[in-house]
C-alpha cells in the first residue's frame, strides 16, 4: 500500500529528442534520468521513426524501467519520455505515460506535467461524445483532444491548430510533450505554471525538458524556456516557435524555486541554487538566533542553510548524512523500521552537533511528520538546543497546479499557528520566512503562482475531488 508523502512531492519530468541519424530514444532516456528526482513512480519513453511508433512504459524509476533490451527497439529519430509521479489516484500502469493512439494523422503520443482543473467536465464531454478512455489521467483528456480533428486544420499545420483548440479549452498546469510523425512539440499552458526548457543536441537536433540541467545530461545547450501560451515544434529542420493563446497573468509555480527544481537549474534566467541561498539569507536577517553552527535538511535545503549561515556569520557544518539508496527499493519497511521515520533517511553527526545550539534549517513544513523526528534525531546526538528555520512562508492552502501538497486538514499550518507548530515538534525556536522576504528572493516582479502560501488561486477551481475538477492529476 503506498504511504502517504511526509511532506510535499516531487511533480512529474517530461523530456522530448528530435536526434536526426540518431536514437532520439537514447537521449530522452538520459534525460528523464536527470529528471528523477521529478517523479518516482513510472517512467515511459515513445518513439515515432517516421513510418510507426514504438513506446515502453513501466512501473518504478528510470534504471528500473529501461534496459539496453528494452531501450533499443524504441527506433527513431524522434522520441518523448516521461517521469510521473501521481498527484491523486493509485500507482497503475495504466496511468502511466506517456499516452499513445493511432490517429488518422498518424501516431500520437504525449506526455505531461501539470494538473487540469477542469479535466472531469472535459473527459465528460468527450465521453458523451462517444469517446472512450483507458485510464484515469487528465492527460488522457489531453491526448483525446488532441486526436480530434478540428475545424480549419486543413490549412497550415494541423496538429498546431488542434493544440490551439486544447489550449483554448484546457484549464491549470500543464507543460507537454507531444510525438507525432514528424514532429515533438513542446506546449506550455498559458500561466506558465511548470517551467519547459528548449536547447541544440550536440551532432544536431534538439531536445526539450521540464528542466535546463536536463538538456545538458541529454547532450544539448540551453537555448530558452518555451514561453506560456506558446507551442514550438521540432523536426528535422530544426524549430518553430507558434504563439497559440494569449498568455495570462504569469504564473510560474514558485515551489520550483523554493524546492522542486534541481539547484543547477535556470528558471526566468535565474540559478536555482542562488535563489535558495538569497532565500535563506533573507531568512536569517528575518529569523536570527544564538547558536554555535547551522545544518541544512539534506539535500532540498542545503542552499538555503548555506545562505543563512553566510548572513548570520555562523559556520555551516554537514550535521545530517542522508541514506540516498533508501528510497530506491520497492521492499516496504516492516512496523518498526517504518515507526523510526526519519532514521531511514538520515544519520546525525555527533561530532558536529554535540553540545552546541543547532539552527536546523528547512525549506519547507507541509504536514510536519518530519520536523519533529528531525529535531528529536539532532536532540540524540547532543545538540543542546535546535532552533528551526524555515525558508518559506507556512503552507496554509493545497495545490490544484500539479503538486501533492495535501489537504487543508493534513497541512499542519493551516490548523496550528506558529506557536502550535514549535510545540509539536519539539524545537526550542520556531521561524518561517515571511511571504514578503521570499518574494524579494525570488524576484516578485516576474508572477509567480503562491497560493499555497496565500489561497489566492489563479485559476477558478471547479467543484470535484479534493476541491477541484481534477482526475488523476500528473504531477
């Protein structure tokens, strides 16, 4: 039975190769590895060489999924691939992606990261039109959108003005990767929620990824991030950028900033890993305490206590060894080890903490099954007093845009204040980084989504599950 998430989950990678004279498959598998830490549950990869299409999906992370028997028949010098990780519904293969249908164009497959908000009142139309579906996903409503013909598709390209017609319907998060004969596409929805990076392969062609860091492991530069509202199709004679919508208010989901996304990453030309090391030095001018050396939740909070431990004049010392091969096993924990928590994870370092007044630096608290253990674990190598720092604002409202960020009921800033918190995980000292000190970290002007921050949603939220029109969401 799959546990419920300690704390927020990662969402899901896509990646796409257009690799003329290569295996476009071989590279988007590369990629997905980089983007691993984007989803966890399954991975897929689909090929098109032209004449057909050829797909292998499976249940567990990339290494687990694809081998070199598997990997070689996916032929063509086109290819997408994804990671998922689920925001609702179960771990089943049938959700998992990407999604492929022969259509009379031709193979169609696509692969997505987002959440829709309005995908329960799609699929019913789509159904009452006598459309059928395999699986549960919102991105199945996508794809069947997309195999639709549409009107005034004889003209130009057809695929761009069925994409049009879905970015005109389609409501929420949603950056996509789409294979066709010919083609990949890359769309993002037109509040530009989950960031989608564009770059050259080495040897010709290119390659895009919910990531800029992916594009390097996949062999290709870094060229731009494909705007909200945009498509742009790669093929053999290299790319085309199509203003599909207008673009709506921006939106960029900030939790990339905060968390999400790898520290190597350029979002709106910004390094993630200074981001989250100006996001902990705000939080030290914010938050400081008297205390003898600063210690980073490894590895999402790293940055942060880097940043904090610069501004505070304090040193910065690795107090917590994270196990990263805990996570990569499909053997359940039995009662015990699993009632031991964080002990899985991480191992304190007496030498480092003994004695002294820690400030345990995190980038977030979601349902706080975390922070307490942490604290308790720092308490059992000697620490004499933990003071928690938080690099963010408490997490009051869930996520609608792709994230598993839990109920109102499980997020435990929206049923204790700060006080409560301190008190039920055990710290000496509790502070969160005020939502104006993030905001300058971040750079506020650019639009960012922080509704889980503040309830202000950008998107109207239809009534359904969870409190929104969404099925299963795809991280």
């Amino acid at each position: 039975m799959k546990q419920p998430p300690s704390g927020m989950t990662e969402e899901c990678g896509v990646a796409g190769a257009v690799a003329p004279g290569r295996q476009a498959a071989r590279a988007v598998f590369f990629g997905l590895f980089a983007l691993q830490h984007r989803g966890q549950e399954a991975a897929g990869i689909a090929s098109s060489d032209g004449r057909a299409a050829y797909i292998h999906k499976g249940l567990g992370r990339v290494a687990q999924v694809f081998d070199e028997d598997n990997l070689g028949p996916l032929l063509g010098e086109l290819a997408i691939g994804h990671n998922r990780y689920s925001t609702t519904g179960a771990t089943q293969l049938r959700n998992a992606q990407p999604h492929l249908v022969e259509t009379a164009l031709g193979p169609l497959a696509v692969a997505h990261n987002g959440n829709l908000t309005n995908a329960r009142r799609l699929r019913r139309e789509l159904l009452e039109a006598g459309i059928g579906f395999s699986s549960g996903s919102d991105t199945e409503v996508m794809l069947r959108l997309l195999a639709l013909p549409a009107e005034g598709e004889a003209a130009g390209d057809p695929w761009l003005t069925r994409m049009r017609r879905l970015m005109e319907r389609a409501e929420g998060a949603y950056s996509l990767v789409v294979l066709t004969r010919e083609a990949v596409y890359a769309l993002r929805d037109p509040w530009g929620f989950r960031p989608l990076a564009v770059g050259a392969l080495e040897g010709g062609g290119f390659a895009v990824a919910s990531e800029s860091s992916a594009l390097a492991t996949m062999g290709a530069g870094f060229d731009f991030e494909v705007e909200p509202g945009s498509a742009v199709r790669l093929d053999r004679e290299g790319y085309t950028v199509h203003r599909l919508v207008e673009p709506q208010k921006r939106a960029l989901c900030v939790f990339e900033f905060v968390y999400f996304a790898r520290p190597d990453t350029l979002l709106d030309g910004q390094e993630v890993h200074a981001v989250r090391r100006r996001l902990g030095a705000e939080l030290a001018r914010e938050a400081p305490a008297e205390a003898d050396v600063v210690v980073g939740v490894p590895d999402s909070a790293t940055a942060h206590a880097l940043g904090y431990a610069e501004a505070a004049g304090l040193p910065y010392a690795e107090g917590l060894i994270k196990n990263r091969y805990i996570g990569r096993t499909f053997i359940e924990p039995d009662d015990a080890l699993r009632k031991s928590g964080v002990r899985l994870k991480y191992t304190p370092l007496a030498s480092v903490l003994a004695g002294r007044r820690v400030v345990l630096v995190d980038d977030s608290i979601v349902r706080g099954n975390t922070a307490g253990p942490l604290v308790r674990l720092l308490r059992s190598a000697g620490a004499r007093e933990v003071h928690l720092r938080v690099a963010s604002p408490p997490v009051r409202h869930p996520c609608f845009m792709g994230l598993d960020m839990a109920t109102h009921e499980e997020l435990i800033a929206h049923n204790l204040d700060v006080a409560k918190i301190r008190e039920h995980v055990g710290a000496d000292s509790l502070a969160y980084l005020s939502h104006a000190g993030m905001m300058r970290a971040v750079g506020g002007g650019r639009g960012f989504c922080d509704a889980c921050f503040t309830g202000r949603y950008p998107v109207t939220l239809e009534a359904g599950p969870a409190g929104a029109d969404a099925l299963v969401g795809e991280g």
